[in-house]
C-alpha cells in the first residue's frame, strides 16, 4: 500500500509538473514582450501556484525558498513568501483521538473544554482554544494524524526530483539535493513538538530579564511529541499594524530589540520570522510565536556574521565583498574583480546618506541580488539572520517612522565584537589580481 501511495504520489507531481510548463508557456504567450523583471514575476507566480497544488510539504519548502534571496531573485522570493500554509481542518473527532493517546488520563482531564472550531489549521497541525480545569484559557496545537507519513513521502519524492535537476549545469548552483536535505530535517523537526518546547524554554530564559517581550508560557505536563498545550495570548499581529493600540513607539522599540538580541547577543534566531508570528498586546508586549524553526549561529561564524554588519554599516564594499566571498560554502565560477566592483557600485550608490536614512531592507536586497549574479551563495543562518533584520526594520518603522535601526542595533553590535570566539579560517582566498 505505501508503495502505491508513493507511485500515484509520483505520478501526480509529474503532471502537475507538465501542466505548469503549459500553464507558463500559455501566460507568458499571453504576456507579450515583458521586460527582465516581468518574466521572473511571471515564473514566480507561477511556480508558487504550482507548490499550492502540490500540497503542505511543498509549501513549506516555497516558504523557506523565499527566504533565499542569494539563490533566486525578488520575482521569485516575492511570490513564494505569499504562499499560505492554510489548509482544511481535519475533524474534530481525530483532535480529540489524539489528544487521547498523547495524553495521560490525568492529564487529559484537564483539558475541560476544547472549542470544535480551530484558530488556525496549516500543513502539521491545528491550533483550538481550550480551558483548563483551573480555568485558565490556554490554546493546544494538535499535530494531524497523517502528518508524518505525508511529509516523509514528499520528501522521498523531492529528493528524487533534487537529484534529476541536479544534473543541470544552469540549476546545479541552487544545491538542491543538499536544500532538501536541510528541508528534510527542518521538517522532521517540526513534527516532534518536543523540539518545539525545548526552543520555547530556551527564548523564555533569553527573555527573562528583557521587559515586554515574551513567549507563551507552556504547560509541560501537557505537551508531548504531538502535542503542545500553551497560554492563550491576545492581542494584534504584526500583519496588521494599523490595529496596534497602547504605545506604538514602545511596541516598535522592543519589537526591533528582541530580534537584534536574538541575532547578536543570543546567536539563537527564529527562524521563521515573519509579522504573523509576531503578536503584538494591549500591554505593550511584543509576544513570539511559533517557535518550531530556529537557527543557531556557531560561535565560530559570529565574528564573520558581526564583521559583515560591521562592513554593511559603514559602507565599506571592499571589505563586504571579501567576506561574503571568501566565507561563502559554495561560489561558481566568479570572476572577482567584477563581483567587487559590483559590491563597490552598490555602496556607492548610498555612500555618505546619514546612517539613520539607510534602509537595511534595501541594502540586503541589492547585496542579495550581486551575489546571486555572480553565484555566490551564503550560509543559510545567515539569511535567517537578514531576513530577521529586514522584518524588524520592516514592522519597526510601520509602528514608529521615526525608529532608527543603526542607533538600536549599535550597542548590541559593540557587545557582539568585544564576546565573539575567533573565527573560523576562510573557505577559500580572494584570487590574486591579474
């Protein structure tokens, strides 16, 4: 049986594969004469649509793709970050089975009332309101039955695909086979809610001295592999930022703080950072949720990490195009003369604007899009690491235009490079000029 789910699996992508070629070939046709940025848009679309088809697991794969600026431009990153995770809720009746074998007897009778009616339903599990039997008002993820078996199946099937387009001299820069894999294990990790609760614990102890930010607060005796019991939190997400109320300025201020922690003094990122895991509370708190992805940076790669930002702020592109270079886990044929003078062109294009009027967002951009013409990749932290600074710039600016990213980040910054191990020796040297 499971042979022939993979099979008709298989067969299923295969022609949701060809459809899609006929649908760009239709659309593109359709199109016209569209300019460089037009026909990327295009492929977006059109490739994030074809993910949406494929189901849960390939979702979540188009979603940390769109993380990836270095590998795939803003057409593409743009279309596949729209991607939704939502999904039709499974029924009650399976909620409630497995609640009834993750749970002890004891256990499960505190669970007093569950609403049927889910707050939120995605790829792995669900989300529905409960009460206790003290009466605190909680929230219980619920892991879906089928879950693993599902994304085990996808994954056997993407790693087969990995490898086919592997071949391809045009596609070998993006690593598949080696993005799969490290898919994979983020994956698997989201399924073990365990893990989960681990990087809870871990952001509430990082957190604890820190005012007005925090973390659901768990009950242990209620979570398990599939099964993650918390408090339920109110308040806004920071997807809508216009229904903030309380003091915008201070929300903006510890927003943008909690990440900058997060990225240079605790090395240990959320690593799927986006406005609608941030909820932000009538009493000014500013509440990360979950918690399933994390990135860590070794201690090693800190001083690089720091270094870059260092060059980043102040405007140094010879020193930013050595250390993306030298540092990256995998470069193409580059020719450096002209990646650096790339480098050096887009920091002359805001070379001597005030620090305060710089965008991170697009500093990050147009350093993203060098580096992926000249097929340069970088470590995957790290772009956790920038995706984590373009939304605190992003939802910190929405909630107080006046926020200046430079002057926050600056004593985190100082407190990173005078902490920060050695680093770890290059991967390679800057190739002598001719």
């Amino acid at each position: 049986m499971r042979r022939l789910r993979l099979t008709l699996r298989f067969f299923h992508i295969v022609w949701v594969f060809w459809a899609t070629l006929w649908i760009y070939a239709l659309r593109r046709l359709r199109a016209g004469r569209l300019s460089t940025e037009g026909r990327e848009q295009l492929r977006g679309e059109v490739l994030a649509d074809m993910l949406q088809r494929l189901g849960a697991t390939f979702v979540k794969f188009g979603q940390i793709l769109s993380t990836r600026p270095d590998l795939v431009g803003p057409g593409i990153t743009g279309a596949l970050a729209r991607l939704q995770d939502r999904v039709a809720p499974i029924a009650f009746e399976e909620v409630t089975r497995v609640l009834d074998e993750e749970l002890d007897p004891t256990s499960r009778a505190r669970l007093v009332t569950i609403d049927p009616e889910p707050i939120a339903a995605a790829s792995v599990a669900q989300v529905h309101r409960a009460e206790l039997d003290d009466g605190a008002k909680a929230a219980v993820k619920i892991q879906r039955p089928a879950a693993r078996v599902q994304v085990e199946r996808d994954l056997v099937l993407m790693m087969s695909w990995a490898r086919f387009f592997d071949r391809i001299p045009s596609v070998r820069m993006l690593s598949l086979p080696g993005a799969i894999e490290r898919f994979g294990e983020a994956m698997r990790n989201q399924l073990d809610f365990r893990l989960e609760a681990a990087n809870n614990h871990r952001f509430a102890e990082n957190f604890a001295t820190v005012e007005g930010v925090d973390v659901p607060r768990l009950y242990d005796a209620l979570c398990t592999e599939r099964v993650l019991t918390m408090e339920l939190v109110e308040g806004v997400r920071a997807t809508e930022p216009e229904r903030v109320g309380g003091d915008r300025k201070k929300l903006a201020k510890r927003g943008l703080g909690a990440i900058l922690k997060m990225v240079f003094d605790d090395g240990f990122v959320h690593a799927d950072l986006h406005p609608g895991n941030i909820l932000l509370t009538p009493d000014d708190r500013v509440v990360l949720l979950d918690l399933g992805l994390v990135a860590e940076i070794d201690d090693d790669l800190k001083a690089p990490w720091i270094q870059t930002f260092v060059a980043l702020s102040q405007q140094d592109g010879a020193l930013a195009a050595r250390l993306f270079y030298t540092y990256a886990p995998r470069v193409g044929r580059v020719d450096y003369a002209a990646f650096e003078a790339d480098v050096l062109a887009h920091f002359a294009s805001f070379h001597g604007k005030p620090l305060h009027e710089l965008e991170a967002s697009q500093v990050l951009a147009g350093m993203m899009n060098i580096l992926r013409r000249h097929r340069v990749q970088i470590d995957p932290v790290f772009t956790v690491v920038n995706l984590a600074m373009v939304v605190a710039e992003g939802l910190g600016k929405q909630l107080d235009p006046d926020l200046d990213l430079i002057a926050e980040a600056t004593p985190h910054l100082m407190r990173a490079i005078a902490s920060a191990p050695p680093p770890r020796p290059p991967r390679r040297e800057v190739p002598a000029q001719r």
